[in-house]
C-alpha cells in the first residue's frame, strides 16, 4: 500500500497556515446552494500545494479525480489508476484544505461488486481524508450508491462521458445526442438522485439536456462540457492553467491564457463560474 507521510517541516508548515475565512463546504451545504442559486465552483487536484492555492480561492469543492492518470502518470486513458493511487493523492490533497469538499474518485473496477465498493470507498475516507466519493455510471452503480450512502458514506454521480467506459463508448465523445440516450440519461439522473447521491457530475452532454437533468433532479449538478446551466462546474487543474499535454477538448478554456499568474488564473475561474460568463456557447455542445 501506498502512504503519503509528511516530514515534519511540511507538517508544521500546513499546520501553521493562517485559517481560511469561509465556512467548510459538506455534502448538504451542495443541495443548499443549488437551493439558493449559488453556482459551486470544483476543480481536480492532487497535491496540498495546489489544494491550498484552490482553497485560498474559493473553490468548494476539490475532486482527486482519476484524471491523475492523464496529467500526473501521462497515460493516454485512466483505467490503470489504483486505488492505491486515489489514496496517496487524496492523503496528500487532505492536508492543504481547510474548507473545500474533499472528493474521491473509485477508480476503474473499483466498484464492481459490493464488498469491493464498500471496501474501497472505506479507504477512501478513512486512510484518505475525503468527505465524498465519485462513482460512474447508473445500471448497477445505482446500488452502490444506496449501499454507500446507507454505510454513511456520501456520493457524487457521474454520466454522460464516464471515461473509465471509454472502450465500450467508442472514444471520447458527447454523450446523449440522440433521444433514447437522453431519456437514458434522465432517468438515469434521477434514479442515482432517489439512491441517495448528493451531486451528479455531467460530462460531454448537450447544453439543453444538462438544463432539463439540472431542473429535474433535487441534487446538484457539476458540469464539465454540459454548458452553463448546471449547478456548478468543474474543470482538471491542468487544463485550466494550460499546461495539459495533447489536443484540448472544445469544454477547456485555458484560464491563464499562457501568461497569468497561477493565483490569477484560479481566482478568474471562480469569478466566471460565480457570476455565469463560464461555460459559454464557445465552451459548450450544442
């Protein structure tokens, strides 16, 4: 097993950092800012450096994501990511938050049967700090979610692209273009919201169905290339300071635009997610 062990200089160095003036962001405070109106702000992350630079700029919600094996191993899809792997990242992210939402992605198979769900998603808050984790798919996930949420432990969904799918997908592609897939995936929305998740990420879908799954279901949703009209969004860390390797999919907007400084370039997504300038019809399927 992996371990993530500070020295005792890093240990005293997060410990003494000066509190973050915002209240800390749970799993129920994301069905209240969908409530109100508030738009939630998540970024990936994979280490306390960076997680306290997205703390300090107010994102509230941080997700080691398996993305880990795109932009920190360099491999071309994510299915080799261990959990092994979620859990050193997210020990390490756990120490650079005060405020944000910590969630874990279950990587590829992680979830394939209920004891391994319930074992692994464990370990994930447990051994690595998280509040949250994150599951794709419906079908059978819909059962773990129950089972996860019945353990106590909370839930993020994930559809449209699930890129752990992408051989049975045929590649990286928007998802729910046709209308037995969209009513797929409306259904499936509300069925992982009934089985207790407490947000649903939407990845590569429409515009106008991110809207109607948004105003169907009690729960929040963070979109990634599902256009404005989510609950909130998310982008990888990576692609939003442009330093990402490979072609940039049409959802990514390079928020440093190749020259601003990192604390500049956080603190402008933020305000674009915020005040609803980002995503645009630039940034979004049609």
């Amino acid at each position: 097993m992996l371990h993530c062990d500070m020295t005792d200089q890093e240990r005293d160095l997060y410990a003494n950092l000066p509190p973050i003036d915002r209240k800390t962001v749970t799993a129920p405070g994301l069905r209240v800012a969908k409530q109100e109106g508030r738009k939630i702000v998540a970024l990936t992350a994979y280490d306390a450096s960076f997680a306290r630079l997205l703390d300090e700029a107010g994102v509230d919600l941080v997700l080691v994501g398996d993305s880990l094996g795109n932009v920190i191993q360099g491999r071309s899809t994510t299915l080799p990511v261990s959990v092994d792997d979620i859990v050193y990242h997210t020990r390490a992210v756990a120490q650079g938050l005060q405020a944000a939402l910590l969630v874990a992605d279950m990587p590829f198979l992680s979830a394939a049967t209920d004891e391994r769900a319930l074992h692994n998603a464990g370990r994930m808050l447990s051994e690595g700090g998280a509040a949250m984790v994150k599951l794709e798919g419906a079908g059978a996930m819909v059962d773990r979610v129950a089972l996860l949420v019945a353990n106590d432990i909370p839930v993020c969904g994930h559809l449209g692209l699930t890129p752990q799918s992408v051989h049975r997908l045929g590649g990286y592609k928007v998802q729910g273009r046709d209308e037995q897939a969209r009513q797929q995936l409306l259904a499936d929305a509300q069925l992982l919201a009934d089985a207790g998740a407490s947000a649903l990420v939407l990845e590569c879908v429409p515009t106008d169905l991110a809207a109607e799954v948004s105003a169907a279901i009690a729960i929040p949703t963070i979109g990634i290339g599902a256009g404005p009209h989510c609950d909130g969004q998310i982008l990888v860390l990576q692609d939003l300071l442009g330093i990402s390797a490979g072609r940039r999919p049409r959802f990514v907007k390079d928020f440093s635009e190749g020259r601003l400084p990192i604390r500049t370039a956080l603190s402008a997504y933020v305000t674009a997610v915020r005040e609803g300038s980002f995503p645009d019809a630039e940034h979004s399927y049609g």
